[in-house]
C-alpha cells in the first residue's frame, strides 16, 4: 500500500554555494551570479540569499513566510561558523550586506543596507579587529544613515546636512579628511536624527536590524522609483526581488584598500580595453553614487599591480564563461581581492551592435545569438542625427562620455522641473551634480542628463545607458548650484535655469546653446552614402550591416512601406522595403487639388460631380503611374479614399470668418457661402466613425470607380513601358462582406473595362483592411471576397477600447499609465489580449475560408519592436511601417524569427 506523502515545503533561502546563474527567476540576478562565481571558485565572500518567492508571499500577505526566520537563522549560523564569528558581537563582530537583486538589473531603485551588525558596542571591536578606530566609526556613520534613509524613512538630506557641517568644522571638503574623533560625535548626531524623525532610538539588536533591512528591501520593490523604472522598462511588476546577505568586505580600511566597478568592454563605445572606475579608501556605494570623482580603473595597476593582474585575470574568465560584456562590482580589502557582483552590462546602441559581431568573430557565440543581442530599439537610437562637427560652437565643458546621442535643450535643475517644463512641451536637460533614484522622473523627461561627478559607472551613467538616454557625467569644470537654479561654466559664465544647452554623449562635449544636428552615419549607410570601412563610423556602420543581412536572411515576414508618393516610396525601397503595404490616396487630393475636390462636395448634380470626377482621374492615374515605377516588381497596395469629407474643407470658424468679412464689405462670397452650407451639412459629432472609408465609395456614386480606373490605367500604362506593377487594391472600413462585394463588382467591371480598352491583361488584387470589431468577427464571411486583409492597427485599437486617440493621449493617458494600467500606449505597442486576439481569430478565420489569403498590417504598430514579435507569432505574411522603421521592423523580423525559447538579454 503506497504512503501519501506531504508535499515538500518551498526553500525560501539559498547558500551562494547552491545556486547558479540559471536561477534568476528565484536567486535574482545578483544572487544567481553570485552563486555562479562561488561555483567558478572566484573570490566571493560567503552568504546566502532570500528568494523571490518569499518576497512574492510577503507582497501578497503582508508578513513574511512562516519558515522564513528559522531559515535565514540557519543560514546566518553556518555563515558565522564559517567566518569565525557572530553577527554584531561585541569583541570581533561578523557584518553583513543586505542587498536587493531583482531578476533584472534595475540600478539603484531598490535599497541596500550596508555593515548591519554595527552598534555602540560592536564598533569598538570592530575597532581593535581592525586596528583602524577611524574606519570602524565611519562605517558606524555609513550604517547609521543608510538604514535611517531606507529602513526608518528619515529625509536622507538631514545625514548629508550634518555630514557637510562636520567637513565644514574640519574645514575639509572630502570625508575622508574627517577624523575618528569628528565620526564619533557625527554617529551621535545622526542618531539624534534617527530619534527625532522616526519616533524611535537606532536599533541595538544586530538580528533587529538585519530583519529590518530584509522587509524594506521587499518593501522597496513597491516603491515609487522601482515601480516607474519597471514600467520604464517593462519590467513585469509581478517577480518580486531577491535579498542577498553577503558577510562585508571593506574597502575603506585606508589607501591599501578601495571599491570599484569594472566592464570587461567599454559600456559606451563596445571597444576592448581596461574600463572602470576605481577609489580608494571607499565602499561600494560611494562609487555608483557619484560622491567623489573616481579614477580609472587602469590606475588601480600602479596602485596595487597584484589585485590589478587577478582582476584582469577574473574579468577575462568572466566574459568567457557569460559570453558577453560583462559589469563586475569589487572591493580590495587591505590588499585582498573580493568580487561583490557581476552581471551581463547595459550597454548603449552603438556597443551592443559592436559587442555582437565581436564576440561572433571570437567564436564565443554564433550569429543566431548575435541577432538577439541587438534590438530595433537600438537601432532606431542609432539612426538619431548627431552634432554637426563643422558648425560654430561654443564648448564650456567635457564630461565623461557615458552614453552617446546628441542632446539639447533648456538647463533644469531638479527632476521636478524637468517634468513640468517636459509636459508643458519643451526640451530639457537635467543638470545635476550627482542623480540618486530620486531623480528617475526628470531623467526619463529629459532630453539628456548632465552631472558635474562620477563617472561611467554611476547611477546617472548606469541608468541612462539603459534608458537610451544621452548622458555626460564629471564634468569637474562645472559648477552646479541646484539651490540657486545656475551652474557656473569655465570662465565665469553662468548659466540660468532655462539657457539651452547641447550635450554630447558620444564625446562628452558641452556647449552654450543650440548645436545643429547632421544625418546619423547609419542613415547615410540606408540610404547608400556610406560604406562599411576602416574608422569608427565606419566600423558601426559594418556591424549594423552585418547584423541587417543576417536578420533578413532569417526573417519570414516581409517589411513594406507607408508610402504615398513616389520620392517617400524610393527612400522606403533604400531603406530595404519589399513593397508598399498602404498607399493613403487622401494625400493625393490635396494641395493644388483641392478646389477639385471642393467642386466634387458640392456637386448638385450628375453632371457636375462627373466633371469634377474627371478633372481629378488624369492626376490620380499620374500619381499611380510614379509610384508603380519607384516599386517596379514590388507590391503597392493602394487604399482608396478613407477619411471624411470634411478633413477637404476649410476649417468651419475661419470659412465663417471670411462669409462675415464678405457680407460685411458687401463683397461676392457665393462660393464661401456654399462651402459653409457644406461643412454644416457634413458635420459629424464623431466624424472618425461616421461617413468615411467604405461609406463614401457607396454614398457618392463614382468616386471609387474614378480611383480603380486610375489604378487599372496607370498599370496598363507601366506594363506598356515594359514595366511590372503589381498594384493592389485595398477598401477601408469595411464591416460588413456586403459592403465589400457591392465595392468588387464595381472594381472588377471598370479593371475589365481598362483592360478591354488597352489590350492588356491585369491582375488586381482587392482586399480590405481589417479595422473594426465586427470585420475581426466576420473575417471567415469577409474572406469569400477579399484576396488579402491589412489589419489597421490604428483604428481597430480606437474601436476595441473605444478611444478617440487624437483626445484620449493628451487627456488622460499619463495617469494611466502611472497609475499602471497601461505599461505602454496601446498605439504604441498592440495589445495582445484584447486587440491582438481579434487580429488573430480573424487572420485564422481569413485563411479557413481562403488558405492563400495574404495577411498584413499597415498600423503604425507594424514599426514597433514588440509588436512585430506579435505579427509573427500571429502567422501574417507582412508588417508595414513609415520608411524611417523598416531598418527597425526588418531587424524585429529576423530576431522573431531566431527567438529561442528562454533566451534572455536585456
């Protein structure tokens, strides 16, 4: 008889030496990367880590897990057994790190707790341990504040006040000048903060204040920075953080000691070489912080040569085994070489495409992998104009160039501003001498960020290089002033809140005001100007390349072109479109074409609206006749007239103007008079669902017909020149099959007509676009008489959620999606479970009905990264998109393709 056996209860804690690298989504990142250099047998200092899952129970419950305590307390047990010593004793006490590490790496928006042990009675044996009384209270001091900001919720300003009022009774200006004497009487003073702001004494108990660091490091997942990065990002809000207790390691036991960061590939440009920052006598959060200027990280060879050559050594094991450009956090303690962290490293566009073709031509990985190491978000990124070398500027200014781009815009000094001026619809750079997590929201609204410290690892740095966002940082020549709105330039030149300024990510240049931009050298390179090369440019330019021709090699769908003319369709065809899928013939009846169209409204009879019919198919068929020759041997699908007839007539307040104005002068205004009758008479309180696509072809008699005629004759006429249209022929709006099929029957007489006529053969396909609910609903009836379906992601999105896009961006989009009900604009990105289910029962449909039907998109969503991961997933044949996105939708296409299950680099 078998025994029932209860289920095994969840491990919510993990020894480094248990883990690996494939289990971030339970050890977070950092917790599975550290257990991988455990694993490596690299020099981690030992610890364990709190899962995910326990955080995800606590979120959900609001207290931790049950067996949650009892783990950690036998972990902290073989931990003390392992170091010798007990956390937070008196005589030679064990200190701990309480770290955050999400499953993705999101700097600096969660908290960290560094030296949790520490205590008035504690430090003095830290103290003798030691045998450093300054070190043991300056890490007292770091405790003290750290835990007060991010455990007790005390203004972090208050410790940096007093902090700066001892360096100033010193009259020093770093706190490393501040003596053990000076620390102690600092620790007393924080401590009176700490009593005064949370209503309560700093904890004592060791235990105490490691269980408080591990619910504010869950808490702090919740947290307003951490929730606005995540959306920033899309980062699922749902995975919860890891906690990793790490025994401490210092750095600021004096000059044979320091703290740095280091990438095993510059981050900015993807070149090899030695890249980082280092400081000596620091810990950790001194460098990410921008506190004080660091050096780079080649010095630390001549300041300690042997922890140097193991670095490099660990650096060069590390990319191997990871495959990738690799970010490692370190700390020397008295010599001795510790590794705090490594993860795969942000890195800017222009790296990453670098960083791919390298490590193919290494042999490290294949071209498959190589395709998901890039992303069109970058590439779009790197088609972005750039500042013009040649123009007349005035440099003030070089940072260090941490993520490249050329920004511009007026200088704001808090992220407050920076929003405000954003939402109000002007360009700003957010000026700063140092940016903390508290600065997220001004640097997402910014053009670009500048800071007068830190360097290439800091949190400005760090977090703009995963943004995308232009970034220059340690710019020592400036004087920023964020109290007095003004930062004091090289020479005595200030600049105020509001001056334009330009900065430069790729070169760190500065400059007073507005420095004009050229074409990207990767847009000279779409549009044929530019060849792969010898020089950096260059050198760009042959990655992009290569990576273009391996993701068109691989890719299944097809990228066409929005494209209404003939000079936009040969820009699109350099930019590697593969036809036209949306030919908006609107554009067409515009300017010197208007009165005709005019003529055509108003028409009060036959005769009259024949005329104007037949003024306008003369330059319809002229049009047709240039696109079909820049697209010769591609497919152009031309959409015949879909929007309101209003949008053809003059503004309804200015017409009114210029009848009053006549009446007044006494003045002829028959005609104004009648276009005003008109406007009234085609007003529509919801015009975007009122009389427009379909409708018009089947209320006004003839002017679908004048369109296909045009169509049909401009074909015959390029076939004739031994040309090769391939037009088709698209009716929007439609929502019903009768619709449709009353529209073909009209189509196919006048294509039989033109052929007839002409003596030539055509093959018109006709098709519809698909961008109403019940279109979706009826697509397998729909089918019977289309021979292709483009989904109008633009309006099907409008008529699924029931929003009005020109009105619902502006008014309350912002809200929602800071409120989280939106991690994305659902015009930007499809959503796929609401729209993208219609867009996939009707392709299913469509192709039940008619197994060769062709399926495509012509919504702006067919040049979004994301959604064309979703079209090809959907089974259609084509995305297509403004010329600018082809690049973008082409390479989106390729990876879609190779996307492998569990492949995971962001």
């Amino acid at each position: 008889m078998s025994e029932n056996k209860e289920p095994h209860a969840p491990k919510f804690v993990y020894d480094f030496t248990e883990g690996n690298k494939d289990l971030k989504d339970l050890l977070g990142g950092k917790g599975a990367n550290l257990a991988e250099m455990t694993n490596l047998g690299l020099p981690v200092p030992p610890g364990f880590t709190i899962t995910t899952e326990a955080c995800k129970v606590y979120l959900d419950s609001g207290e931790e897990p049950a067996a949650l305590r009892d783990e950690v307390s036998a972990h902290l047990d073989a931990l003390e057994r392992k170091m010798g010593k007990k956390l937070g004793q008196a005589d030679n006490p064990l200190l701990v790190s309480v770290r955050s590490g999400a499953k993705f790496s999101m700097p600096g928006m969660m908290d960290t707790v560094l030296n949790i042990g520490l205590s008035d009675s504690s430090v003095r044996g830290l103290a003798e341990q030691a045998g450093d009384e300054r070190f043991a209270w300056d890490s007292y001091r770091r405790l003290i504040q750290m835990f007060g900001k991010t455990v007790l919720g005390v203004d972090g300003d208050l410790f940096e006040e007093a902090l700066d009022k001892a360096k100033a009774a010193k009259k020093v200006t770093v706190d490393t000048d501040l003596e053990a004497a000076d620390l102690k009487k600092l620790v007393t003073t924080f401590k009176k903060i700490v009593k005064k702001e949370a209503g309560r004494e700093f904890p004592q108990d060791p235990r105490e204040q490691m269980d408080l660091a591990i619910k504010a490091v869950f808490d702090s997942w919740n947290g307003d920075r951490a929730k606005l990065y995540r959306r920033q990002e899309r980062i699922p809000h749902d995975l919860g953080t890891a906690v990793n207790i790490c025994s401490m390691v210092f750095g600021n036991l004096g000059p044979d000691s320091g703290t740095g960061v280091a990438f095993t590939r510059d981050p900015a440009s993807g070149h090899q070489g030695v890249y980082g920052d280092y400081l000596q006598n620091a810990q950790g959060e001194d460098v990410v912080a921008g506190i004080r200027n660091t050096v780079p990280l080649a010095e630390l060879e001549r300041i300690d040569k042997k922890s140097y050559d193991q670095l490099m050594k660990i650096m060069e094991t590390l990319e191997n085994h990871y495959k990738d450009l690799c970010d490692i956090e370190f700390t020397i303690e008295r010599g001795r070489l510790w590794m705090l962290q490594t993860r795969v490293g942000k890195r800017t566009a222009g790296a990453a495409f670098r960083i791919a073709t390298q490590l193919v031509d290494q042999g490290l990985i294949d071209e498959t992998e190589a395709l998901q190491r890039v992303t069109g978000a970058q590439l779009a990124q790197l088609m972005f104009p750039r500042f013009d070398e040649q123009a007349k500027v005035e440099q003030v200014a070089r940072g260090i160039a941490a993520s490249p781009g050329a920004a511009v815009g007026k200088a704001v000094f808090d992220s407050y501003t920076a929003v405000k001026w954003s939402r109000s619809g002007e360009k700003v750079i957010l000026v700063r001498r140092e940016t903390n997590p508290d600065d997220l929201d001004g640097m997402i609204a910014a053009e670009g960020i500048l800071t007068s410290r830190g360097g290439k690892t800091s949190h400005a740095a760090v977090v703009a290089r995963g943004m995308g966002k232009t970034c220059v940082c340690g710019a020592e020549e400036l004087e920023v002033d964020t109290k007095r709105r003004r930062m004091t330039v090289p020479g005595g030149h200030v600049v105020e809140e509001g001056d334009v300024i330009s900065i430069d990510g790729s070169t760190g240049k500065v400059y007073l005001g507005e420095v004009p931009v050229v074409p990207s050298p990767v847009v000279e390179y779409f549009e044929g100007r530019m060849h792969p090369g010898a020089d950096d440019a260059d050198e760009l330019v042959e990655a992009v390349h290569r990576m273009m021709a391996f993701a068109d090699r691989k890719r299944r769908l097809r990228v066409r072109a929005n494209a209404d003319n003939a000079e936009d369709a040969l820009r699109a065809r350099r930019f590697g479109a593969q036809g036209i899928g949306l030919c908006r013939t609107e554009h067409m009846f515009l300017g010197d074409r208007r009165e005709l169209v005019e003529r055509l409204i108003l028409a009060d009879t036959e005769e009259e609206r024949e005329a104007s019919l037949k003024g306008l198919l003369p330059l319809q068929k002229q049009d047709f006749v240039e696109l079909f020759e820049a697209m010769d041997g591609l497919p152009v699908t031309v959409r015949l007239l879909d929007p309101p007839l209003h949008e053809f007539l003059p503004d309804i307040t200015e017409l009114s103007v210029r009848v009053a104005l006549a009446e007044s002068r006494q003045e002829p205004h028959e005609n104004e008079l009648r276009l005003l009758q008109a406007v009234h008479r085609l007003h529509e309180q919801n015009p975007m669902l009122g009389l427009r696509g379909v409708r018009l072809g089947l209320v006004i008699p003839g002017l679908f017909t004048m369109q296909v005629r045009a169509i049909a004759e401009a074909a015959a006429e390029r076939k004739a020149a031994k040309g090769d249209p391939r037009a088709e022929i698209m009716i929007p709006l439609v929502g019903t099959v009768q619709e449709l099929e009353i529209v073909r029957e009209e189509a196919d007489r006048v294509i039989a007509e033109v052929e007839a006529a002409t003596g030539t053969k055509l093959k018109l396909a006709i098709g519809t676009m698909i961008e109403l609910p019940r279109a979706a609903l009826t697509a397998g009836e729909i089918a019977e008489a289309a021979e292709f379906f483009s989904f109008g992601t633009n309006d099907l999105t409008q008529t699924v959620w029931g929003f009005s896009r020109d009105d619902v961006e502006a008014s309350f989009f912002t809200a929602y999606l800071e409120k989280g009900i939106f991690g994305v604009s659902p015009f930007e990105t499809i959503d796929k479970d609401g729209v993208g289910s219609l867009v996939r029962s009707a392709a299913e449909a469509g192709r039940r009905t008619r197994p060769d039907l062709k399926l495509g998109v012509c919504g702006e969503h067919g040049g979004d990264p994301e959604s064309v991961h979703f079209f090809h997933e959907a089974g259609l044949d084509y995305v297509s998109c403004s010329p600018f996105r082809i690049p973008v939708a082409r390479l989106e296409a390729g990876r879609a393709a190779t996307q492998s299950a569990g492949s995971d680099h962001r």
